[in-house]
C-alpha cells in the first residue's frame, strides 16, 4: 500500500517535468498524509497542477467518514463500485497523476516497525497513478472529520483521490507486499486520457531503477513534516 509519500522537489522542475502549471502556491511536502491537500493532474485539466485531498469518497457517501480509501486495489479498480466509474470515466472524476519524489513503507524489524523511505534514482519527481472523484456533503450532515475536519454540516464540496496499487516490484518486495503503481515516465498521460481497456495495462509493478533506505520513526506521525523525515537513518 501507498500510506504517506513526499513532494518536495522544486516547482520550476514539477511543471517542467509535467508540463503542467501550479494553480496554487506549492508547500513542500515530506511526510504526506490522508486527509490532507496535496497536488495532482486530472485528466480533465491535465495542464494544470491543482491540490485534492487524499481519501476518495464516493459520490453516494453521506460525509467523509463514510469513504477515505487512500488505495485502491489495480485488480479490482475496474469493477468496485467505489473506483469503477472514475476508473472508466464514465461519471464525476476520473483518472489523475500524484505527484510525488519519494514514499515510505515499513518493515517488522525486531518487533518493531522501521520506516523505509523509496525513491527513483536520483530522487527526481514521479507519477503514481490515481483515481479521483468530487464530494458534496449532505447539507444535514453533524459531526466532525477523523482528524479535525470540518464543522458540522462538512458543507463544502471537496475533490478526493485514492493511489492505486499493485503487486510489488523485486525493490519494494523486500519492505511490502504491494507497491504504488508508478507510470512510466513519458507515458502518464496514457493513463489520464486512454480508454479503461489499454489503462489497465500501465497498472504493472514499476521496471526501473528504484533506492530504498531506513529513515527515523520520526516520519510515523504525520504531523512531523519536516525536511528531517527524508533523511537517511545515522548507523
């Protein structure tokens, strides 16, 4: 699974990168969590970089808390009414790039859990394939979100993603059973404007270079978002 990942390359080389253009200020991510607002591509304005938050919830929710899938499977995006229609295009939403230079996994090491962090050579920016969907709260809607959230009535709409995921390549199989599905580069666009019957195909475990490396269990609350998280663990 993908459960927090970072951003934190400069924009000028994001847009480059994507050919795409921030609509808001960016904010360096190192430690990405759920819920939060974080950039990504979507197919219907693919040149532009917008925020969306983390946690698809489908269309049929009565609020937030009734949704939040942060992954979703590649074997079953095609047919899960949670994902389908984003999958195929076919209603609000659709496909998306997240944009990320790095996410983490942890390994049973000892009893305890040890935070790996995974980035391309030379840590430069990446895809990971997304699906995402707008979200209306019910106007009678009462209560508050996991982590704060809204106020009562979560009145304002909100688009949410989810990052796919799929079996592991040989780099991530020695921390985790599953991996993000990372698009090759030079063809994510195939993954936002291809019909669902060639899409599917770009959901295969990523075939390039990968780097892996222990960091501090520091990057574990996700409140600690500091430049720190990303760096290799002293021995």
């Amino acid at each position: 699974m993908c459960g927090r990942y970072s951003l934190f390359a400069p924009p000028e080389a994001v847009e480059e990168r994507f050919g795409a253009t921030f609509h808001e200020t960016f904010q360096p991510r190192y430690n990405a969590a759920p819920r939060q607002s974080l950039p990504v591509i979507g197919d219907d304005r693919d040149g532009e970089i917008r925020t969306m938050e983390w946690g698809l919830v489908p269309p049929w929710a009565d609020s937030r808390d009734d949704g939040g899938f942060i992954n979703a499977r590649a074997e079953t995006v095609a047919d899960k009414p949670s994902f389908r229609d984003a999958f195929r295009r076919d209603g609000p939403g659709g496909r998306c790039l997240v944009l990320a230079d790095g996410f983490y996994e942890w390994v049973e090491q000892d009893g305890n859990k040890q935070p790996y962090r995974v980035t391309l050579e030379g840590e430069r920016p990446f895809a990971m394939a997304g699906l995402w969907t707008p979200f209306e709260p019910a106007t009678e809607q009462t209560g508050l979100g996991d982590f704060g959230g809204d106020g009562p009535g979560d009145p304002d709409p909100v688009e949410t993603f989810s990052i796919v995921t799929t079996e592991p390549n040989a780099t991530v199989a020695d921390l985790h059973h599953r991996m993000a599905v990372v698009l090759p580069e030079g063809r994510e666009r195939e993954w936002l404007r291809a019909p669902a019957t060639e899409a599917v195909d770009l959901l295969e475990p990523y075939e390039g270079e990968m780097r892996t490396y222990p960091v501090s269990t520091a990057v574990n609350d996700p409140s600690n978002d500091s430049p720190s998280v990303t760096e290799p663990l002293s021995e």
